[in-house]
C-alpha cells in the first residue's frame, strides 16, 4: 500500500498546554484509520491542524504526496481532503437542496464534484432524496448527519476525517450509521474520530491513541484495545 496522508511532528500549544506534541500519523491508501483518546487529548486538534482549521506551531503535512501544510480549507478540500465535524455544520435556514448547492461552492473547481446522476445516487443512497424540499434546521440530528456527509462527498473526496459520527445518535441510528459507513469505504478512504468502541472494533483496521496530545499507540483494533496504556489511562477496567 503506498501512503495516502502523512502528518510528520505536529506540535500545537495553547499557552502552556501542548495540543499536539510531535505526532507523527501516516494512512495508508484503501486503509480506515480510527482515533481514539480521552477528552481534550488533541483528536480534534488533529484533525483541525490537518485540515486548514487551525495553524500549526511547527510539522508537516503530506496528502497524495503534496505538501498541504498551512493550506485554508478550501484548498484542502480541492486537494480530494474533506472532513466533518462533532457539532454538525449546516446552514438551519436553507433548505436541504439550498446546503448541497452551498457544499459545491467550496470547491474552486467544480469539475471535481459529483455529476447530475451521481448526486441522484448519493441522495438515494443516504436516504434524503425524499428531503431535500426540507429546512435543514427541521431534520432529525441523524438526518443532519447524513446532509453533513452528503455535503462533503459531493466533493468527491479521496479521504473523509469524521469526527464523532455517531455522537448523539440513538442505539437503532448508530446501527443505521454504522451500515452507512460501511457501505461509506467503497467511495473514499476514511479517517474515524470516536468514542463509541464498536464503530472503532468494526470500522477501523488500525487506530491510533491520542493521550494528552501526544501518540501512545499505533496498531490494529484488537491489539490496541487490550493495551494496558491504552486501558489504564483511556479505556478503564470495564473494557480489560
């Protein structure tokens, strides 16, 4: 497998507090990596640093073998880069079709979204063809999830970083979710920030373990999960 995306010695402070400390992440292409660690441990720092949200102190960032560090969002996600995020972004006042037109904005050139037929795929597929007459503030918060997912595909990313995808979704919606993201690795690589372990257990072939901003683990579900590290400090004794 040749490398899709490779963060090198990323550091970001806060003060005197270290977000990121030297972290060195590198996913492979066809490969879901999950992220996992305890609040405040720099997951989404991560991601932000990664992705144009926030500005690195010092490090490198390589996706597809081009340097995109410091790039804005916009030219990230022109890159094939997309990401979503804990607390779903869209704009409550516009109608579901109004946000998807939006999502297609980002992009300085549009030849790289989706075309009229696939979008008609995509919106089957994610079960919002019915909605999209909708005001986006009136769906249910798993509807949100999905509008949120669709905006980002219609870029026609070559990686997804997801960050929590399943934070506030019900036992059945999780399930729901989970079948999607599934489904969700025969369209881009995926990165998986989570908290709920089964969707890590199930999605991920290999996680990576943020504690205190800094990398503590590296390997495949099954190994990191009974890490004593990862269990004494992130996991606790119900999941030894």
């Amino acid at each position: 497998m040749t490398d899709l995306f490779t963060a090198h010695n990323l550091c970001k402070r806060f003060g005197g507090v270290h977000a990121l400390r030297n972290v060195d992440v590198t996913q492979r292409s066809g490969e879901t990596l999950g992220m996992i660690g305890p609040n405040g441990s720099g997951k989404t720092s991560f991601v932000n640093a990664v992705t144009g949200e926030l500005a690195l102190d010092s490090g490198k960032v390589d996706f597809e073998g081009a340097d995109i560090t410091g790039a804005r969002p916009h030219k990230v996600a022109d890159a094939g880069l997309a990401r979503t995020f804990q607390a779903v972004r869209l704009f409550a006042r516009l109608s579901v079709r109004d946000n998807l037109e939006t999502a297609m904005l980002v992009l300085e050139d549009r030849a790289h979204t989706l075309e009229a037929a696939e979008r008609v795929e995509l919106l089957q597929w994610l079960k919002l063809d019915s909605r999209l007459d909708a005001m986006a503030g009136s769906l249910t918060l798993f509807e949100q999830r999905r509008l949120e997912l669709a905006m980002r595909l219609l870029m026609r990313p070559r990686l997804i970083m997801l960050d929590e995808p399943v934070g506030g979704l019900a036992p059945g919606e999780i399930r729901a979710m989970m079948q999607i993201l599934q489904e969700l690795k025969s369209r881009c690589a995926i990165f998986v920030i989570e908290h709920t372990m089964r969707v890590i257990r199930e999605l991920a072939d290999r996680v990576v373990v943020l504690i205190t901003g800094e990398k503590v683990a590296d390997g495949p579900p099954a190994e990191i999960l009974k890490d004593k590290r990862v269990i004494e400090q992130y996991l606790g004794t119900a999941h030894a």
